[in-house]
C-alpha cells in the first residue's frame, strides 16, 4: 500500500473509499495480505516496555547499545533519527514543543521529516557564541520550519554571573515571549 490512504487508493483506481475497504478486509481474511508491524532492530522493545512501566511513562523508547567498547556505541545520529520518528508520532497539532541542547537533539532536529503545526521553544541558552549556528537555536529554528509552526529560540545564555543581568534579559521580548511558553511545554 505504500503508506497510502484508502481515499488516495479508491482515487488511484477510480472505485469509492469503501470499496477499497471491503477489498481490504476480504484480503486480510483470506489471509492474502498481512499487516505487520515491527519494531526496527536499534530499538529495545522489551526495556522499552520495562522503563515506562517501572516509571510511569506514557512513551519511552530505549535504543540497543553493544554491550562492548563505549566507540561501539550508537551515534548521535542515530539516536536523533530515532527521536525524530518518536517526535513525528507524539507531537500534536497545537503543542508546544521544546528543545534543548546537545548533539542528539541536533541530529533529531536535522533528520526531522514531519511534524504538525506546533511552536517550538527552545529551553535552554546558546552556551557561546560559536554554537548559535550547529546548537539548540538552530534545533528550534528547523523544527518549526517543518512543522510550519512557530519557532522561539533564546539568543543567551541562561547561566549568568549575576541576577541583576539575568533580569535584564528576561526583559528582552524575544526572551520574554520564549519563557511565555515554558508552562506548556
């Protein structure tokens, strides 16, 4: 079916919706086609399943890690693209979606391919200068491009020397507007 809807199917070949339903149900029943869903082989289903029940967890998704040498373990893109798909399936229209810093969230952010209009609001502040451009700014910035939603980084660091100057930057309004969402992250 190549992932398409049964609208996009009875289009394809000029029959109703429903149509495309009875053919379906038919075929499952004559055992014609089958319907399988698997767990890609970087994901560990059971400590998945183990985490979110000894927590409380909604979703928690544990990725396979070779038990040998630490260079063995699984990338940072790797991880990312695993949060990207989680991300994909979570996120809903309308929430507020928020990122914070660190190599795998940029690689989830780069291998972002789908998300629904959401805002997304970055958590915490660009550590110096030289990682606005490959940090959480640009996590921010890409997800609500994909998502066609609204993008709220933080052009600051949020570890200050002083409450005087942090105060002084909650004041600016792209910073203000940004913290505005935290509460509904």
């Amino acid at each position: 079916l190549e992932g398409k809807s049964k609208i996009q199917i009875a289009e394809e070949f000029g029959v109703s919706r429903f149509k495309v339903a009875r053919v379906l149900e038919t075929a499952l029943e004559r055992d014609l086609v089958r319907i399988e869903i698997r767990v890609p082989a970087e994901l560990d289903a059971e400590r998945s399943d183990a985490l979110r029940a000894r927590y409380g967890l909604r979703h928690a998704v544990v990725v396979e890690s070779p038990a040998e040498e630490q260079e063995d373990a699984p990338d940072p893109e790797n991880l990312g693209e695993v949060a990207a798909d989680l991300l994909g399936e979570l996120v809903a229209e309308g929430d507020v979606l928020g990122l914070a810093w660190g190599r795998s969230t940029i690689h989830m952010a780069a291998a972002l391919d789908r998300l629904p209009p959401c805002t997304v609001v970055q958590l915490t502040g660009v550590y110096d200068a030289g990682t606005a451009e490959r940090g959480s700014v640009e996590a921010v910035r890409r997800a609500a491009q994909v998502s066609g939603g609204e993008a709220h980084p933080i052009y600051a660091p949020m570890l200050l020397p002083d409450p005087a100057t942090a105060a002084a930057l909650r004041e600016q309004t792209g910073i203000a507007r940004a913290f505005e969402y935290f509460d509904k992250v």
